[in-house]
C-alpha cells in the first residue's frame, strides 16, 4: 500500500468542518478491502476490522477506525462502533485486545467520512500527495438534544499514540449540562485504573500482554468512571479536578484532548502518559533467570519502596524485561509459573541492569499415546496433593494451559511445574478410559508423564457433535477460537460446527494449525441472537460465510421469534441446513407468547423452521410430573418435549455445551449421530444434517447409550428417530450401555408416551444381574407391549452418582445421563397417531389447537441394527 504524502492522518468525525486542522506529516492510511487487507489488517485475538473499515498506522502502533455506518457493529455486544476505534496494537508485537474505544461514547449516529467539500471518502488511495482531511457528520442520538460533535484523529511518524480531539457544541438556545463521556470495551481479564495525578486512565490483560491508556492532555482534568457491571464497559467523563465541569452555553463549543495509546503492560503505559506529561523515565533493563536458563512470561510488580503496587510487566522467551521509570527506589515482586516469588530492591538514577534469580521450578515431560500409539489430542489436569497448590498456566480465555488443566493437540508438551506432588488425571473424552496418577516433581528435573489413552467404548456407526459452542468472536466472553477447537479435539469431538453469536466463521484456520484437519469435521454456521431472552437464540448450519465482512455475512435478528427464525431457516436461498431452538422456553413457544399463563398462541409458528431442539438437563427426565408444579416458569426443558411429542410435535431433541470458556468448556455434553462412516472427516455434512433431522440422535452428558426396536411380526426394525410397524403392539427393544472407567450407570429406563413404565424400569438394585461392572454395563433385549400407538424413549443414569473429575469441578457432581431420541410405533397400521396426553402439568395452549405445521421431514425408514 502506497505512503500517503499528507502524513498526518485526521479524521473529523461529526458536523463540524476540519478546515482549520493543523496537518503535519504523519503515517499510512489505508481503506481495508479485498486487495488491501495482507499486511494491513492487524493481528490478535481480539481483531474485529472488516472490509470499509480504515487503517491509521505509523512505525509504532496501528490502529483501526471502524467504518461509520449504522449497521457496523463489532460483534453482537459490542455495537455502533462506526467512526471508533475497533482495534489498537503496537505496530511490532501485535496482540490487539480492543473490543472498541468510543471518543463519542455512544450518544451520536455517525456518517461519513466526508471531505472538506462534503463529499464522501471511499478510498484511501484517491489522497495520495493531497493533505488528507476526513469528517464524520451526524447529529445526537437523542433527537431532542441539541448536541453536534466532531472527533479528530491525528497519528504522527514517530508518535506512539493516537492523538484525539473532541469538540461537543450546544446548537439550542439554552444551557446544558455537559457529560461528554468517552467510553471503552476491553472484555475477559482486563483490570481497569486510574493514576489522577497524571490524568491517565487504564485497562490492562496481562496474560495477552496488552494494556491500553487513555490521558487527558489537560492535566488539572481526570476522568471519573462508572462503575464496570457484567462485562467490561466503563465509561470515562473528564471533569476538573476541582469542582463540576461548568454547563455548556448556547452555541459554545467545549473541547478535550486526550492521547489513546497501547502498551505490552502498565509499566510502558505509565512510561508513555509521563513522557506526555513532559517528564524522562530512565530504562531499567531487567533479567529474570532460573537455574536452567532465562524465565519466559515471568511476572514482574513493581512496588514503591513502601510496596505499593504501581504498575506490572511479563518478561518475553529472553527473559528480559524493559521498564522505563522515574528515577527513585522501588521493590520488585518476581515469580514465574512453578517458581515461588522473590522480592528484590531497586534504585533507578539514571538507566540500570537488575538480574533477578528464581528457584528453579520442575518440568512435567508429557508422551501421552492413543491407540496404536498413536500421539492424540488429551486433556491433562494436575491437582496438588498435601502443601502443593494446584498449578495456575493460564486464564479460562487461554489455548493450552487453562486454569491446572493443560490441552494438548498431541499429547507431547513440556511445561513447568513447582516441586510437590499432584495427582494427574489424563483424559479424551467418553469413548477412553481416563488414566489417574501421581506425578512427583523436582526441582531442576523433568518428570516423565507417560500414558496410553485405550478407547474401550466402541461407537461404530455413530460421530459424536456438539451443535453450539462458542468464543471470543461471539462478543460475550473472550475465549480464543483457536482454544475453542482444542478443546473440542481434546474432548473427542468428532463434528462441531463453528456457531458464533451473529457471525458466520469457520474453525478451518485452526484444524490447520493443529494439523487436525483429518481429525474433526466442521462447516461455518451461526447462533442468530436475539430477543426476547432466551427463547430467541437459533443455531443454524451449514451456512455460506463472507469473510471480512459485517457478521460474515450472515442474517440479521428480529424482535419476533418467528420472523427470525424463518429468515434463519431461508438463509442462502433456502439452502439445506439445520436450524435448532436453543435453550427453549417450550411453553412460551408453544402457546404463552407473554407469559402470563394464559394461552395466547406463543411462537408456535416457529415449529414450521424447526429441525431440532435443545432439551437438556438429561437427568430432569427422571423427575416425577407431580413433583414439577413450578417447572414451567424454571424450565425442564426435557419433560416439556416429551409433552411435544405426545401433541404431535416430532422434533428431536439435542443437547449442547454452549461453551464460551475454555475450561472443561467442551466436552461435557454430546450428541451421537447416526453415520454411515466413522471417520469423521470421510463423513458429508449433509448427511449428518438428515440423520439429525429424522432424529437419529442419541444425546448424552458421558455413558454412551444404543436403542433400536423390532417389531415381534415381520422382520421391521428401526433405530432412534424412525418409525417402526408392531401390528399386535409386540416388539422388542434392544438396549445397549457402555461406560468407561470414570462414571457409572446404574438404572435404565422406557418412557411410553413420556411416562415412566414401571415394568421397564431397571436398576441395578432391583436387578443386579442385568449391570455389570465392565464396560459394557448393561446389554439387554427388552419385551414390550402396547395397547396402542406410542413413542419409546429410552434412558439411562447414574443416580446418586457424578461424573466426577474428569470433566471439571463444575460437572463433577452431574448425574452421569443418557436419553436416545424417540422411537415411534404403529400398532393399528394406519401410521403413528400422538395421544395428546399433557402428562398431568397441561402446556398453556388453547383447546383444539394445532401444530401451524406439522414439522417433519420423509422419515427414511432406517432398517439398520444400531447394534
């Protein structure tokens, strides 16, 4: 991209004219696009620019202004974003955090950029050798507010901070009271302050290794913020140090300047704000080493000598760490991951050296094997035994070490640990048996950690999926993407299609990294999300995305349930795909529209899009109806579709994770999909789309459950999900459970018609014989007989028990759950006929009601044997 000769970048953003801009000569500015974005786009967890948005880089930071339209959001939170700033990151170590800085807060409808003769600006390029002048023009949200505002940017060569000028003006004829606000997103572990004395206001996530400072050039202002509630979002009101900010007079302009800067950490950030305010930070060049060499991403306080706390840095792979600061005496407080802290003293007169030596930690050596020893993705968790804490490798938002669980892609890595002892669980999800041990480690040593992972849980004929999770691009939590897809191949997912919140991507980028492509099968989709909360939130895929553009090009959210769900389900030209009802509010749905109880219709419109539904918790199916009197207004999901079923509503349920941390994130819920391969990436998307619609669909929190029927007359069969013909109301179903050796099962059970048969029920109390204490737990070929057409559903549980450790202190008391989707029985032959039985707690739906559209797809008939 060609150097603009007007080097001084400025966009004015609002009604005012930049005509009076002093222009001097500064770095690139460059409109993002197809032929632009290599190179110029920056890098970063948190990167959210996209085709249209416009780039201000010099030789220090880079820094991208999102393009001012109405409809530019940054992700589903973070929203109006046009004319602000989406993404600041030093221009040599790039590592954006950003979610958004708005100069403006969010008060005005920004348009533009214009020229200085009004005209739009649509190409960088166009200016070259011409003093580049931009404004953005729009009046204040609130129309009532006689409010106009201009924002101008300046980026100079040589600057390490965006310069940004603010002039608010009262058009009307009356004072008003002035709360021009700044306001910032910086989501996941950012810490927020404040140093007054220098004007300066903070937002720093040290494990990424990012901070951000905003300061007012006017050092008697400082901002008063708000106070930061759910996600990270405070606002910044500049206000004098002494006494309120006078009211803004008609037609008066008040302006404020201040200087949005990043930093790898609040050392440099505070070294920054000082050298605007005139002072010279002397360079402490600090080294932290152990007895095996330099300490990489160790953790630096710095203290005054009173042990204040004033600001923090991590060393890079040299171990080294840069600190610019005052001169004056400080204590440092160092420690690094394994290794306990040391605190040392530090006097800084003029530029100084300081080495630092840390105990020497001990190194877990892992060579974790799959069958054939074969290397495989693991998840690996390290518990402290006695004195020895559990390990802390990284934050929930992290890819490898998360928390004292450590992901690996496979099974090989090396990583620090502080001498102790710890109890290991090695583990791959519910196909393998986890691997318990205890690991001793020394300091100075590595300690070996080998294990086989043996999958004792055969599946053949069925791919396990998770149909909803998501990451940081979804903009309500700040997982890493790439940490997402980990997880899910440490859990043994076979198919997981990417379904961000209002964004099509794809987790192609990432299979790729971890050589994984021939490991787990995915396909873009989306989580369409809006409201009302939460019947509102659809999954849909596949669906064909449009990189680099706003949400990936995917549909927009409705405030009425139905007409966003049918514009889901038409998406790319009524295209194939599946589209699931998260998280469901059933009642709502299906005749309460308000909730008031009474019936009024609901959203039943909805069941015409509907493919499957979302119906965990699994365990709730075990619950008795008569001890359900306040279920609907809680939501057991489970027992409400069971009731949908007997009304004629033949949508198969699921279950999913929605995962958005990645800690024990994945994994803990699965589905298992009828397949006609098991080999996941050999498998077609559009089949296990169709095998998902017709409900062959087995859904489970662990043990791994298989149903199929066969008529007593004649040879029909069927699996879950299919019809099957039992002209005499006789048949048998065949019931199959397999566990591995961390979670147990001990009752299987038949609903007919969603109620408990008590001659079907079977617990390894009353019937010892029938479980078993392998792997195959229970292996049986059930009579049945009906009176009448009826849907079998099968389940299976582990009462009194959990599944324990292995997915996570959040699950291990969850009762180990398995429920295969119904199987529907013709007994009269003229085709399966629902009875209508609201299982003793009536949904609110008026008498005679019936279903918009009876949902269905042309069931295949399935004659295979799941067994």
């Amino acid at each position: 991209m060609r150097r603009l000769a007007a080097l001084a970048t400025t966009f004015a953003l609002l009604a005012a004219s930049c005509t009076n801009c002093q222009v001097t000569q500064a770095g690139e500015v460059i409109r993002l696009s197809e032929a632009t974005w290599e190179g110029a786009a920056p890098e970063g967890k948190e990167v959210d620019c996209i085709y249209g948005d416009w780039v201000l880089r010099n030789d220090k930071i880079v820094a991208v202004i999102g393009e001012a339209i109405r409809t530019r959001h940054a992700n589903m939170s973070v929203i109006n974003v046009g004319g602000s700033v989406v993404d600041l990151t030093q221009r040599d170590q790039q590592s954006d955090q950003l979610s958004a800085y708005y100069p403006v807060g969010r008060l005005y409808d920004l348009e533009g950029p214009l020229d200085k003769d009004g005209k739009v600006i649509s190409d960088a390029q166009g200016f070259g050798g011409k003093t580049l002048s931009f404004r953005f023009k729009g009046p204040a949200k609130q129309k009532e507010t006689p409010l106009t505002a201009e924002v101008l940017y300046t980026l100079n060569d040589g600057e390490p901070w965006l310069k940004i000028v603010t002039r608010v003006t009262n058009t009307g004829k009356e004072p008003l009271e002035w709360k021009q606000a700044d306001a910032i997103r910086a989501d996941g572990e950012f810490t927020f302050g404040k140093q007054d004395e220098l004007g300066l206001f903070w937002a720093y996530d040290p494990y990424w290794r990012q901070a951000y400072g905003s300061l007012l050039a006017d050092s008697s202002w400082h901002f008063v913020t708000t106070e930061v509630k759910n996600r990270a979002r405070p606002e910044l009101l500049p206000q004098p140090k002494k006494g309120p900010a006078p009211p803004l007079g008609p037609g008066e302009t008040r302006e404020t300047v201040r200087y949005l800067f990043p930093a790898a950490n609040t050392i440099e950030l505070i070294a920054l704000a000082r050298e605007l305010r005139g002072q010279k930070p002397a360079t402490a060049s600090l080294s932290v080493r152990d007895g095996a060499g330099p300490v990489d991403g160790a953790d630096v306080t710095v203290s005054s000598a009173a042990n204040e706390p004033i600001a923090h840095g991590r060393t890079g792979a040299d171990g080294k760490l840069a600190m610019r600061l005052i001169a004056g005496a400080y204590q440092l407080q160092v420690s690094g991951p394994g290794r306990a802290e040391q605190s040392v003293p530090l006097e800084i007169l003029g530029d100084t050296a300081k080495s630092v030596e840390l105990p020497t930690p001990g190194y877990v050596v892992a060579a974790i094997a799959g069958p054939k020893s074969a290397a495989t993705a693991c998840k690996v968790q390290f518990i402290g035994r006695g004195k020895s804490p559990d390990p802390k490798f990284g934050p929930d938002s992290s890819v490898h070490g998360v928390r004292n669980a450590y992901y690996s892609e496979n099974g090989k890595f090396r990583t620090a640990l502080a001498p102790g002892e710890y109890d290991v669980i090695v583990s791959h999800g519910p196909e393998f048996d986890a691997v318990f041990t205890t690991l001793t480690v020394a300091s100075g040593k590595d300690s070996p950690l080998k294990a086989e992972l043996v999958r004792t849980v055969d599946t053949r004929g069925w791919l396990s999926a998770d149909f909803h999770s998501h990451s940081t691009p979804s903009g309500d939590n700040t997982s890493s993407q790439r940490g997402r897809v980990l997880n899910l191949l440490a859990e043994h997912l076979e198919f997981a299609p990417c379904t961000e919140h209002n964004r099509i991507t794809v987790y192609d980028p990432h299979l790729k990294h971890f050589a994984a492509t021939d490991r787990m099968l995915s396909c873009p989709g989306m989580e369409l999300t809006g409201s009302p909360l939460p019947l509102n939130h659809q999954n849909a895929f596949p669906l064909a995305p449009r990189p680099r553009t706003q949400d990936g090009g995917g549909p927009k959210t409705d405030v009425d349930p139905v007409v966003q769900i049918e514009r889901l389900a038409m998406w790319d030209g009524g295209a194939e795909k599946l589209v699931q009802i998260n998280h469901p509010n059933i009642p709502q749905m299906v005749g309460d529209r308000d909730l008031n109880g009474s019936p009024d219709g609901g959203f039943e419109k909805m069941f015409s899009f509907v493919d499957v539904i979302e119906v965990h918790p699994l365990n709730e199916i075990f619950l008795r109806p008569d001890k359900l009197p306040t279920e609907r207004e809680q939501g057991n999901t489970i027992f409400h579709w069971l009731q949908l079923l007997n009304l004629g509503y033949r949508v198969p349920g699921v279950v999913n994770t929605d995962a958005h941390w990645n800690f024990h994130g994945s994994g803990w819920l699965r589905n298992y999909i009828q397949s006609s391969t098991d080999e996941p990436t050999q498998a077609k998307v559009g089949d296990l789309v169709h095998a998902s619609e017709h409900g062959n669909i087995v859904m489970t929190n662990g043990p791994y459950l298989e149903v199929s029927a066969r008529a007593d007359q004649g040879d029909d069969k069927s699996a879950v999900g299919e019809d099957l013909k039992a002209p005499d109301g006789k048949l048998h179903l065949k019931v199959r459970v397999q566990c591995p050796n961390w979670l147990q099962v001990n009752r299987v059970q038949v609903f007919v018609n969603g109620k408990p048969d008590p001659k079907l029920n079977f617990t390894r109390g009353a019937q010892p014989t029938k479980f078993h204490a392998a792997t195959v737990v229970f292996d049986e070929d059930l009579a049945v007989e009906l009176p009448a057409d009826a849907h079998l559903v099968v389940a299976c549980g582990g009462e009194g028990e959990g599944l324990g450790p292995v997915m996570g202190p959040d699950h291990a008391k969850d009762m180990p759950a398995a429920v295969a989707n119904p199987i529907f029985v013709d007994v009269d032959g003229k085709g399966f006929m629902p009875n209508g039985d609201m299982l003793g707690l009536p949904l609110p739906i008026a008498p005679g009601q019936k279903s918009s559209k009876p949902h269905g797809h042309k069931h295949s008939h399935n004659h295979a044997d799941a067994n």
